[in-house]
C-alpha cells in the first residue's frame, strides 16, 4: 500500500508576520510564536466522514459558514495557535480567566519583575458606571485626570524604589514583589485552539469588556486572526459577533412591535414582570435593557417609553 504524501497546512500572510510586535497600550504586545492549521484544517476535519469531496474554495467557505451557523464546534478545534503577550497584571486576571488554554507566564518568583508599568493617559480616567457595577461610563475632566496621572506616576517609582531596596538587602524575590501594582506588565506564552479562541474574542471584543482587555483582544482578532483564518473569521463576525441572539419572549415582543400591536407588547411585558414602576418611575430591569438596546439597534420603536 503506498502511503499518502502530507502536507502541511500553512497560512501566508500570518507567515509573513510572525514574531512581530503588534504594540498594545502603552508597553504592551502580542505576537504570533507558531500556530497549526488554517481553514483547510476546518474543512478537512469537517468532510473526514466522507472524504476529501470538493475543493474549490467557494464551497469551502460556504460548509466553514455552516458550521459556524450550527454550532459545529470541533472542526475548529483543529487549529491551535501560540502567542507571546506582555499584558498588565490587572487585565492578564481576567485573561487567564479563559481556562481552556495552555500558559507559561514570566515568574516575578525566580526573575525580578519587569520594569515597565501601566500609564494611564490624563484624557483616559474612566468613571464608575451608575447602572453596571462592574463596567464605567464617561471620563473625568481634563484637570482631573491630569492629577490622577501625576499621583499614579508617584506611586509607582515609589513602589518600584521599594522594590529594587529590597532585592538590594538580599529579600526573596518571592517576598519583594508581594506589593507590586496590578499595572506592573507580565508576560506570558498562551496556546489555545480556535475555537476556545473565537469564544474568547466574542466575549473581550465587546464593547461591554473592559477596555483594556478590549484592546488586546481587538489587535488579536484584526490583526493575527483574521490573517490566520480568513474564512473562520468572517463567518465569526458574520454570525457571532456581529450577530443577535434573541430569546423567546424578545422574538415575541418583536413579533407584537412589527405587527403594529404596541398594546400587547406591553402587556407580554408586564406579565413576565420586565415593566415594574415605583412613584410612577420605571424600575431599572437587566432583562429589559437588553431588549430595549436590541429594539434600537433594529430601529424599532421602545412602546413603554413612548
């Protein structure tokens, strides 16, 4: 029997920029180390039931947007990829919330730590959010955020002058950094496959996410994946992040709006308890938020706030 002679799958264009440096924030960076597969992976994962069938590329897009339609999952398991990232501490936390990964990060245990710390520009004070207790809204003035920088910067060459005393007396690294600030950057190798990585993207490339993180995960996503995987990543923007879920009592409501039937939108939406007031004020409804953000977003009318 004479024995198939493979190839290996490779992607040009993310050939062409690996181990460059696409800078994030301030000192910050994420770079491509290695990576396997491309959307010839997915396509051949996909048809291995029955074949290697058509190869025009066509038709190739069109079964790579099918399943990314129908949730079929695994075909995109077949592609993996390793980055390097340098991340501030306080945004790599949420990061390496993302479990379904492979992580090396700098140890601050046996190496002294990196002497680069987040800055935030004065114009870039965020204020706390009145109605998301763990997202923000608005910036500070101008003044005002001119002084929040000049405390930071204060604070960390105090901090890191600290620090440097007390590897010069002969401290434990492991003890020495137990006070650096989450600003101070780290770094790390994080290998995943793409679609654990097309998860992370969704949910870090929202404009819900926090900024800091959003800016690492939009870098990724338009600059490295979308080389990497060009007809994964379209049909992701197609029908995952730029796409709508709707539940079943959204799709109702927006069954009575369209139909011209305001009044028994109204009425769906007080029996499932999403229209509820206090001293003639509306009550503040997750739920109802979300529709409401959905209704405008398909330049529909909001009925109980007309």
């Amino acid at each position: 029997m004479q024995e198939e002679k493979l190839t290996r799958p490779v992607a040009p264009e993310l050939d062409a920029i690996l181990g460059k440096k696409f800078p994030v924030l301030d000192d910050g960076f994420i770079r491509v180390v290695d990576y396997m597969g491309n959307d010839d992976a997915i396509v051949q994962a996909a048809r291995v039931s029955y074949g290697a069938g058509t190869k025009k590329v066509s038709e190739d897009r069109g079964l790579i947007r099918y399943l990314m339609r129908h949730l079929h999952t695994t075909p995109f398991e077949m592609c993996d990829i390793k980055l390097h990232i340098r991340i501030p501490m306080d945004a790599w936390r949420q990061w390496i919330r993302h479990r379904t990964a492979s992580v090396n990060e700098y140890s601050t245990r046996y190496s002294i730590a990196i002497d680069s710390i987040y800055e935030t520009d004065p114009g870039a004070w965020r204020k706390q959010s009145s109605s998301n207790k763990q997202g923000s809204e608005g910036y500070f003035d101008a003044a005002t955020g001119a002084s929040f920088s000049r405390e930071e910067k204060e604070l960390h060459e105090t901090i890191r002058a600290v620090y440097k005393k007390r590897l010069d007396q002969g401290m434990a690294r492991e003890q020495a950094r137990k006070d650096l600030p989450l600003a101070t950057y780290t770094e790390a190798y994080w290998k995943i496959n793409l679609h654990n990585l097309l998860h992370f993207l969704a949910l870090r490339m929202d404009s819900h996410a926090q900024y800091e993180i959003r800016a690492y995960a939009r870098t990724l996503g338009h600059e490295i994946v979308k080389r990497w995987v060009p007809l994964a990543w379209e049909a992701f923007m197609d029908y995952r992040y730029n796409a709508q879920r709707l539940s079943a009592l959204e799709r109702e409501i927006i069954r009575l709006i369209a139909g011209g039937k305001d009044d028994q939108a109204i009425e769906a939406m007080e029996k499932r308890g999403l229209l509820k007031y206090r001293d003639g004020k509306l009550l503040r409804n997750r739920e109802r938020l979300e529709l409401e953000e959905k209704l405008r977003d398909l330049n529909m009318s909001v009925p109980w706030k007309s």
